[in-house]
C-alpha cells in the first residue's frame, strides 16, 4: 500500500515539475510529405546561397524565417541547395570500418617494412589493399550524403511546434 501512494505521488509530482519547451527546426521537406530532414538548433548544416557562397556551421537561433549561423542572418529564401547526411546505419558503418580498415593496413605495413628494413617499404599487394579499402570508406562516406536542390519538389520552411498561448 505505502508502495502503491509513494508511486502515485512520485507521478504526480513528476508531471507537475516538469516543463514543456517549444520546437522549432528548419525542415527540408517534399510538400507531399513522404520525406523530411530536420536541423535543430545547435546542429551542423551546409548550404549554398543563390549567389554560390558555401555556408557551413551550427545553427545559433532560429525564427519565422531567419536563422543564425556563426553570428550572420540567413534567410530561408536565399538558399539554393542544401546538403544533407541520410544517416543509414549500413553505410556509416560501412565508411568508417573500411576507412579504419585501409589506414591500418597502410600503416601496419609501414611499420613492418620498416621494422624489417625492406627496400620498398610497402609492396604492390599491401598498396593495392590499403588504399582499396580507404577508396571504399570513401565512396560510402559520399553515397551516405545527398544535396537537395529547393525548388518546386523540395520545399525548405521553418515548423514551430509551440503550443503556448502567448505565441505572437
């Protein structure tokens, strides 16, 4: 019984001490809705602008339709294209394994033509497997990236999922 009222004043008091904070993010999105990437304050986005500057950084604040990134505005009609990580678990553990994979081939072989003290310090075999595996974590690095054109089949907007009352 005691059990019982300490779980249930336990609940109580968490649901009252506990505070709601609004959403806001930055949503890349086909109007149909069959597919979103959300940038939350504090994450990394790269973008281009519509006069072909690169911008790259973390998100500082967001509002209806700025946002901040290393203290400069951007507006969201001013973007071009934006580029996206589509965050696959088989592909990021596909180019981090055979990036770690190729670096340490090349540089165990490194080691033991040295040690050993051969005249080529890395054959044509270890070369060839060493910078074959690097290729590949490369390769799923880029096939794990995408850029988005915004145009009439992507839409870039702002959603701000606050629920309050004193919203302007």
């Amino acid at each position: 019984m005691k059990i019982k009222l300490f779980a249930l004043i336990f609940g109580i008091s968490f649901f009252i001490c506990t505070e709601g904070y609004a959403q806001v993010f930055i949503a890349v999105d086909i109007p149909s809705g069959a597919k979103r990437y959300r940038f939350y304050e504090g994450n990394f986005i790269r973008f281009r602008l519509k006069n072909g500057k690169v911008v790259n950084g973390f998100l500082s604040s967001i509002d209806s339709s700025i946002f901040t990134i290393n203290k400069t505005k951007y507006s969201l009609t001013d973007i071009k294209k934006v580029r996206v990580k589509k965050n696959l678990y088989g592909l990021n553990l596909a180019a981090t394994l055979f990036t770690i994979a190729g670096a340490g081939s090349l540089g165990i072989g490194t080691l033991n033509g040295l040690v050993n003290k051969d005249s080529p310090v890395l054959n044509d075999n270890q070369l060839i497997s060493g910078f074959s595996l690097l290729g590949l974590g490369f390769v799923a690095s880029l096939l794990n990236r995408r850029t988005i054109n915004i145009k009439e089949d992507w839409q870039l907007k702002v959603i701000d999922l606050d629920i309050s009352e004193n919203q302007p």
